[in-house]
C-alpha cells in the first residue's frame, strides 16, 4: 500500500494510457462481464481500446440465489454481498493477471456490481426511486490491489433521478458520429436504447421494456433449469407467434409511460411469465417465439414512440445481438432503419456494458459528472460512485 493512496488514485489523471478494468452483471444475472480498457482522455477527448474481455458464470446455485436476492432477508443478502465481492474480485483477475504478465499495469476498476432490486419512482412509495447493486467494492479492491470505484447509480437516484439508465453518456462519448442519428440498443435482460446525435443535449435514452429476461425466464421453465437461455434464437425459430398475445403485452402499462424510466425483474422476470407458461400448456416452442417477437415490437414501438428524433441506425449489443430470430425479428419491424451488430463497429456486443463502467470510473477520475439527467430524470449532472483507495 502506498504512504498516501489517495494521492496516487489522483495521480492516475497524468497517466497515458489508463487501464481500466469494467466489472458488471447484468438483470439476466449470467455471470460478471469482465472488460479491461485502455483509456485516454475523459469527457468528449474520451478514447478506448478494449485489451480484453472475458465473463466468469455464475454457478447455478449462485445464481438462484442472485436471481432471488430482490426478496432475500437481510442475514442471506447481506452474505450474498460478501461473497459477489469475491466472484467480482476474480473476474477482475482475469483480465489483470494476463496483462500484468506481459508487463502491462492495471490502474483501476470499475464496479456495476450485481443490481438485487430496482424500485422506479412510479412503483415506490413517495415517488422516489430506490435502487440496491452488491458486489462489495472494498473485497474487489482487497483481492486486486487496485482503487475501485464502485455504486454509481444511488447519487443520481440521491439527486432525484431513476439511476439508470447510465450508460447513455459513454454511448455518446463513444459511438457519437458527425451529422448522423444512432440508436444504441443493448438488449441484456432488459432492453434500453441511447438515441446518440452529434451533440450530447440531442441525446435521448431510457428503457424500452424486456429484453433476454422473459426468453430466458420460459426456457429455465421450459427445461426445468438445465438451460438458461435460447442459444442463438434456435427454440423460438422452431415455435409459431400468436399475435394476439403480443398485442395483449403490448398493453402493460410501462410501454406508454413516457421517459425519463426504467424498469427491471420484478416487472418482466419470472413472475410476468408464469402465467403464460400455464395458458401455453404444451406449446412451448410457440410461447418462446411469440415473447421473441413481443420483444422485438415492444423494442421498436419505445423507438419510435419515445425517441425525439428518427434513428437512422441501430447498432445492437448485449446478449440479445447473438439472438437470430430476435434479430430477424428487430430487422422487420424496424424496417427501414438498418439494424446491425455492434460488432460492425469493431467492439464484442458482449463487452460494451463492462466497457461502459470502465469508461464511467474514468469520469469520476477526473470528477466528471456521468449521467444523462435527460435519461435518468435527475435535477442535474452528478459525479457517480464511491472510491475505496487500494
């Protein structure tokens, strides 16, 4: 440990390139995306190269136990926090001890953590929102060696906003391109898009609704939890929609709530597909495809009903990218705005979001403010998360 750590995390600004490690787990709760990044610049100077990119599962044992974790008691969440704070400390290690190895310093992580319950301001008592991510930083720190900062989303919500989405300003940052409209899609377990213009006040963002979450919801059902997900869109492919059923999910209340929102597994999770598992019986197959295409509309019809402006593109990432009949699906109703993978653009669809938090550990490096209060609702810009010094 050096004599005086805080020193030496604010020396990090003159360092060129900065590597930062991004840790999350998403709402489908697959296991810690595991980013590491070379960083220079902040704010709109921002560059990144992505150096590596690896996710460690969770065990399915754990990962029951994350999924359940919105409903756990204290004593269960309390230890569940403890000990993510160990698998995000080793998903950290392996993109740091490989480049250690090769004599490449590691500077920094940056935590998402896992979010083990997600309250909107129209679902909480006194409309203010209320958000919780474990994963504890201080182990993370402990176990690399390496400042961490960790918890971004509690100072928006503090600030009035919904703590998410935020990733919409690294989007920006990133992705933004002269004289163009972008949709930046990511679809994990729930779907959120960033309308990226040239300039940072044209940028809208916000959740669409379900992504992975309901897919993989009928699937753990469907195969009695031996699978977790439809690899590549193949059961749903095999399966017939029934319109009439997406047209009646299209009615829940969160499609036409107008931004800033977001929602998460207490709307769209296991409980929203329960009792469509019963009405289905033995279809399945035709169950799966028709939340497929539920997706894809509710995607497209939060496009184009919320949005400001017209995308021109949409670049999708996130585990939904790899989702065929999903992105069959996007392509035709979103016809003709062209719709590709992220990976046209030279970045894993898989990696953008561990990028995201490694990119936001950057700004507030630099005390930089890393929300979008037009997305999150908050009464302004505000440096997110809390440091724990190596």
């Amino acid at each position: 440990m050096t004599a005086d750590p805080l020193v030496a995390l604010l020396a990090l600004r003159a360092v060129t390139p900065r590597r930062i490690v991004g840790l999350i787990s998403g709402t489908s709760a697959d296991g810690i995306d595991a980013a590491l990044v070379e960083v220079e610049g902040a704010g709109e100077t921002t560059r990144v190269r992505l150096v590596d990119f690896t996710t460690r599962p969770y065990a399915a044992a754990l990962r029951a136990r994350v999924i359940a974790a919105g409903e756990a008691p204290a004593a269960q969440l309390t230890r569940l926090h403890y000990e993510l704070g160990e698998e995000f400390g080793l998903a950290a290690l392996a993109v740091i001890e490989p480049a250690r190895r090769r004599g490449l310093p590691v500077h920094l992580v940056g935590s998402h953590g896992q979010t083990a319950r997600h309250q909107p301001r129209g679902e909480a008592p006194g409309g203010r929102a209320a958000t919780l991510q474990i994963g504890e930083a201080a182990v993370i720190a402990e176990r690399t060696g390496l400042p961490v900062v960790a918890d971004f989303r509690p100072r928006d919500v503090a600030a009035g906003g919904e703590g998410a989405p935020l990733v919409p300003l690294v989007d920006w940052l990133l992705f933004r391109v002269p004289g163009r409209t972008r949709g930046l899609l990511n679809i994990g377990g729930i779907a959120n898009v960033t309308v990226v213009g040239e300039h940072l006040e044209e940028t809208d963002a916000f959740d669409l609704g379900p992504g992975n979450m309901p897919l993989d919801s009928a699937v753990m059902a469907w195969t009695a939890g031996a699978e977790t997900f439809d690899r590549d869109g193949r059961r749903a492919a095999t399966g017939r929609v029934d319109a009439a059923l997406v047209r009646e999910l299209l009615g829940h209340p969160f499609f036409a709530t107008p931004p800033p929102k977001s929602t998460g597994r207490e709307a769209f999770g296991a409980a929203f597909v329960s009792p469509l598992l019963h009405r289905f019986g033995g279809r399945e197959a035709d169950l799966l495809r028709t939340l497929t295409r539920f997706v894809a509309e509710g995607i497209a019809d939060g496009i184009r009903r919320h949005g400001r402006r017209p995308v021109e593109e949409v670049v999708v990432s996130g585990g939904g990218a790899a989702n065929r009949t999903l992105m069959a699906d996007l392509r035709e109703v979103l016809a003709p705005v062209a719709v590709r993978s992220l990976a046209e653009l030279g970045m894993d669809p898989d990696a953008k979001e561990a990028v995201a938090f490694a990119v936001l550990a950057n700004e507030t490096l630099f005390g930089r403010p890393g929300n979008l209060p037009a997305a999150t609702g908050a009464a302004g810009p505000r440096v997110l998360g809390k440091i724990v010094l190596a």
